[in-house]
C-alpha cells in the first residue's frame, strides 16, 4: 500500500472514532439526566406548562335593614373551546358546526351565523385548545349555550371550557352608592373598603396548562380546591328612607343647579343611619354619587353651630333664654371685623331665645363675647367638653377632623371668640354636626354613627353590632330641656317656620354659612353659601334626625330655611306618613298627613283633589273660583269673585289657573320656578291695560 492511501486510512479511522467517541458522551449525557437529574428537569417543566391559578371567592353582599340587596356579585362566565382533534372529533366538529354558528348568532346577537361558522373554522385549522367564544356570559345565557350541538356534549367531548368571574352589581344603583363603596384599581372605599376582610372570602386554587399559543387553560375540576365565599353584611340602611331622602336632594339641587348636597337620616336612640345621600353635580348638569360628604367634607357650619354656643352659655351659667341684647341696627364690630346679621336694620332688643330663633349673628355673638372675652378658653374648653373636638370614629376611611382653636394658639385674634360662636373659624363635618343635635335628641348622649348591624355566613349571624356611646352627657338635663324648647321654637315662629306643620313637631336649626376660598369669603363670582338644617323629629318624642347641607346654590335664593330645610320637611313628611310616628298616642287611628292647601283655584278642580283625602269638606261656594281653608280634618271652600278689567289676585293658583284668568284678561305673562305662584309683579285689584306684563314668581 503506498503511503498516500495509507494517510487517508488514518484521518477515516480518525473521524469515525471521534464520532464514535461523541455519540458515546451523548449517550452518557442522556442517561445522566434521566437518571441523575430527571425529577429536577421534569419539574421544570411542570412549572413551564402548568401553574396554579387562584380562584376569586364569590365576594359578600350588602344588605338592606330589610335584607335587600344593596350590593351583590353577579358570576360572568367566559366561553372556550378545545379545538384539538383529540377532544373533538372531525365527525363531531363539522356535524355540528352550522347549527352551532346558528345558535350562538341567536344567542348573542352580535354576529351573523355565518361569521360565527368562519371563526370557528379558522380556531379548528389552528388546532386552537383555548379558543376564544364569547366574554361576559350571563348564567341564563350559559344554560342555553350548554344545550346548542357540540357544546352539549361537554368538556371531553364537545370542547367546552366556561371560566367564571364576578362583578359587582348595585341593583338599587345610585342609593347609597358612595356610603356602600366600590373597588377601582385596587383601591377600596365606603363599606367595601371597610368591611374587606370579611366581604372577600377565600380564594381557591385551579391546576391551568399553557397551550401552544401561550394561553392558560384550566385542566380538570378535579384538581380545584374551591373558594370560600364571603360573608355578608347587613346594613342599617333602610330602602324606604333611602329613597324619600336622595329623591327630595336630588329635586332640590336640580332646582337650585346647587354644586353638590347631603342629606343624612339617623334612628336617635342608636346611631344608625337609616339614609345617607352625597349628590355631585357632573359636567352634564345631572347629579351623581362620587364623594362622600356627610363623612369627609370639614368645613365651617356656620348658624347650626349656635346650638353648641348657646349650650356652653346655658351649662356655665352665664346667660338665661330671657336674657336681653341690643343688636342695634344689625351691625356690630369686633377688632376692626364687622359681623352682620341677615336681616336689615337688626332685630333691636331681643331675648337669648329670641336670638336663637331668629339666627341673629350680632345676638349669639354678643351673649358670648361678653360671657367669655376674659377668658376664652373656657368657652374652647367647653366644646372639647361635648366631645365636638373629636372625630367620630366611622367605621368608613376618610373621615374629616373637626378643628378648633385655643385661645393663644396660632392663629387665634380678635375676632376668633365672637366668630366661633356663630360657626366660622371651626371645621365639623355634616355627621359630626349631626350626632351633637341627635344627643341633644337622645337626652344627652351622643352615639357613634353605625352603619352595620350584622355580619353573616349563609345566613347564619357571625358577628352583631351593638349601639356605641361617644358621650354619656353632652350636657345637664337642665339645658338640654331648654336648649329643645329654643329649637322647636325656630321651627314654630323662627329662621324655619316654612317648615312647620300642625301633623307633627320638627325642632331643628337653620344654617347658612359664607364659604371661605383662598382667605376670602368673595371669589371672582361673587359669595358661595352653603345651606344647612339640623333637627330631629317628633319633637315631643324624638325618632329620628337628621341634616341637610346644600353647597353653592345659584340665584338669589340661598339660606337654609329656603333651601335646606323644605329638603328635611319633605323627607320627614314621608317617613312619619309611612311609619304612623304618634308620640305619646296608643290607639291605631291613622294620622292624618298634613292636608295640601290651595290659597286659590278653579274649585271643581279643588273638589277633586280634596275627595283624595280622609277629611271633611265644607263646601259653601258657589262660584267657579275660590279659596280654602285648612283647620285640622276639615277644609272650607270659599267664594272668590273675579273682577271685570281688574288685576286678580293668583297667588296661591297652579300656573295652568293663573294663565287662564291672566291672558284671558289681556295679559301677557311671564314666569319662574314651578308649583304655586307665591308673588305677581302687579297688584291685585288695579286696573288693567291691554298687553300689559305681568311677572309670576313660582315657588
């Protein structure tokens, strides 16, 4: 063999056993991972392909005091399909695959039986094993899908794959909305927020698999550890009052286009609340719940806070309901500040009581400032005393802190003393305002706001809340006797008798405060008033209380006796119509509700509405127009003659009444508002001249 063939000899036998040599440490290779590593790697592998997904709990509903639901979680199911042809059979997939198309198109209305056909095509070529259906399922419309062809076969055999979530619904939407909560991004408010660790349950655990397009699918329900579900609450809150109390906000924010507005109704002897409204005006001029006011918003009571003034000088002993002070002409100065009251000329020489009544500033001002101006603190110290200093301790987050200076502190000056008695240069948020007027209701003591009353688990009661006491007195039997006279006497004969009615007593106070911005109390649009009432009812045997606060109302009517208090009227009204609330009365009779009055209008229609109630009508008129008369049960119609070429008087008419009468007299007519006309630019009784304007103010 010559030397050349026996070189290439060489290299040949070379590369084979270097070949050789490699595929040996291959196989060495392998057989060290199978034997040596193997668990390790198919445990990572496990991980790459399977995880465990947690299964959200079924979260806990909220109840009404009633046990309606104020806040529940709906299941929303999403709809899959194994398109592999393991699961599904050709046989199986394309037998059924048009009256599939159909019944989905008829299901969800939302395409063509023809572009569902096309979809479900394209998943099967692509051997989809997660392919997606159809997102937000109801229950009702997963017990019709499982009856369509294919889907009715099944998991293994039809490919079905259902994943459920839940979302939270509110079936009462707006009512309490703010109070009751939501969850966004995580974060959690109002009783959602609160109450978490009960309402959330505990989650479970499912076995899921990545498939080859990188979506997880669940595996088997064998694998699940189910969830437990949350517990449920039982609120104070009652539906009915609920109701009369966000209606009668709602319709007066609207007819004032006021910024935003909270009413609050609480049961006296508890603390419960029994209705809580936050309205917001949004940028479409319509009102919705987003902030809840009565718990967060601290700012300056203004007039409700003379309650708490008048207590001090009462519990000191530095000043009696007869005493008198000279309000002079309205006006009075303290450290180069003038205070004002709202009517003009001032009320001359009133009593304690009568400044109570009244509202009047420079009165309340002057009684404290000369009672405390040695020594403010005291007056400092005993509103600390009522425990007004101090937040209420809501089980919601985000409570305001009420704030009150001392004397000598930064910030006090001249001017703080008289100042604080009326309400300014102090914060207190609505529910705090609100729990000093339901002790002075509850004979002295001051409960903490509740809004929960039970927690529950299928039923069964886990956890009862029982009423709180913040403060067994704010003050001795003595003033709080006298304190509840002066505020039925602001309803009877003060600042809110518009709000008076003979069915029952309402005590309470009115309110109407500057609101102070960036330093000033005038801003670019002029001064932004905030309205309130305070007040409990019936008077004699207090039930209930409750406040109004009414911010930025537009126009030139703005006070709480205008504004605030028709709202606590209203929704008084409706609560003891409904509840047959009759202090000290133990028989069944039904209580008459306070009879409509009609000043004026066409009687046959007055007659009408009149056979609607349970009353006794006197009925002397003869003519087509009259009056009435309301006294007790019994309504008096009178004669009211209509002058030829003469103005009539419309006061008191509907506005379809007084247009007749006007425009068929000659006139032309403008007017405002709605209901009843309460005023006419032209005076009853003058002589008419054609095509002259005539201006209704309607109330």
């Amino acid at each position: 063999m010559t030397e050349p063939k026996k070189d290439i000899l060489w290299r040949i036998r070379l590369v084979y056993f270097v070949t050789a040599l490699f595929a040996v440490s291959i196989l060495m290779k392998v057989i060290y991972i199978q034997v040596a590593e193997g668990e390790h790697w198919r445990e990572v592998a496990r991980t790459a392909t399977m995880r465990y997904a947690s299964i959200d709990a079924a979260r806990g509903d909220i109840r009404a005091d009633d046990g309606r639901l104020l806040a529940t979680s709906i299941p929303i199911y999403e709809i899959r399909m194994d398109m592999s042809q393991r699961v599904v059979s050709d046989e199986v997939f394309h037998g059924g695959l048009d009256s599939l198309a159909l019944g989905l198109s008829r299901l969800f209305h939302d395409r063509s039986p023809g572009q569902y056909r096309a979809e479900l095509l394209r998943g099967r070529r692509e051997g989809d094993r997660y392919f997606l259906v159809k997102r937000n399922v109801s229950y009702n419309q997963l017990t019709r899908l499982r009856e369509l062809p294919v889907f009715r076969l099944g998991r293994y055999r039809g490919g079905l794959i259902v994943s459920e979530r839940t979302r939270r619904e509110m079936p009462y939407r707006t009512l309490a909305a703010r109070t009751i909560g939501y969850e966004r991004e995580g974060v959690y408010v109002g009783l959602e927020g609160a109450y978490r660790e009960y309402l959330e349950g505990t989650q479970g655990k499912r076995l899921m698999q990545r498939t080859s397009g990188g979506n997880w699918m669940p595996i088997n329900d064998d694998n699940e550890i189910q969830p437990k579900n949350g517990m449920d609450l039982i609120t104070t809150i009652n539906i009915r009052m609920q109701d009369f109390t966000e209606n009668a906000l709602r319709k007066q924010l609207s007819r004032y286009q006021a910024s935003w507005g909270t009413a609050v109704i609480m049961e006296t002897a508890t603390g419960k609340i029994k209705a809580i409204s936050n309205l917001t005006r949004n940028s479409h001029g319509t009102y919705e719940e987003t902030y809840n006011y009565a718990v967060g918003e601290s700012a300056e009571p203004g007039s409700t806070f003379k309650l708490a003034s008048v207590m001090a000088l009462l519990e000191d002993g530095l000043a009696s309901p007869g005493d008198t002070v000279h309000t002079g002409n309205g006006r009075t100065t303290y450290s180069g500040q003038v205070m004002r009251d709202a009517r003009e000329g001032g009320h001359g020489s009133i009593t304690l009581q009568e400044a109570f009544a009244l509202s009047s500033n420079v009165g309340i001002s002057r009684f404290i400032y000369e009672a405390y101006h040695k020594n403010p603190q005291r007056f400092v110290d005993r509103i600390r005393g009522m425990g007004l200093d101090k937040p209420l301790g809501l089980e919601i987050t985000g409570e305001g802190v009420p704030l009150f200076k001392d004397a000598g502190s930064p910030g006090w000056s001249g001017t703080s003393l008289p100042w604080m008695s009326i309400g300014y240069e102090l914060t207190m948020t609505p529910l705090q305002t609100l729990s000093l007027y339901n002790a002075v209701a509850n004979g002295g003591r001051m409960m903490r706001p509740m809004m929960v009353e039970e927690i529950r688990q299928t039923g069964k009661v886990v956890k009862h809340f029982q009423p709180e006491t913040i403060h067994r007195s704010v003050a001795s039997q003595r003033t709080l006797e006298t304190v509840r006279e002066m505020l039925v006497e602001v309803v009877t004969s003060g600042t809110a008798k518009n709000i008076h009615t003979p069915a029952y007593q309402i005590a309470g106070k009115t309110g109407t405060a500057q609101v102070a911005s960036d330093g000033t109390y005038r801003g670019q649009d002029g001064v932004t008033y905030q309205a309130s009432f305070a007040g409990y009812f019936p008077a004699e045997d207090p039930r209930y209380s409750g406040i109004v606060v009414i911010y930025n109302p537009r126009g030139w009517i703005y006070t709480g006796s205008q504004v605030a208090a028709p709202v606590f009227r209203e929704i008084a009204d409706k609560i003891v119509a409904t509840e047959v609330i009759r202090p000290g009365q133990q028989d069944d009779t039904p209580l008459l509700a306070h009879l409509p009055s009609f000043r004026n209008g066409h009687l046959e229609d007055i007659r009408h509405i009149y056979e609607a109630f349970d009353c006794r009508l006197n009925d002397q008129a003869q003519t087509a127009w009259g009056s009435t008369q309301v006294r007790s049960d019994t309504v008096s119609l009178q004669d009211k003659t209509m002058m030829e070429n003469l103005v009539p008087d419309v006061t008191g008419m509907g506005l379809r009444d007084a247009l007749y009468l006007l425009e068929n007299a000659g006139m032309r007519v403008r007017f405002s508002g709605r209901g009843t006309v309460r005023r006419q630019s032209i005076q009853p009784g003058l002589r008419i001249s054609p095509g002259s304007v005539i201006t209704l103010e309607l109330n």
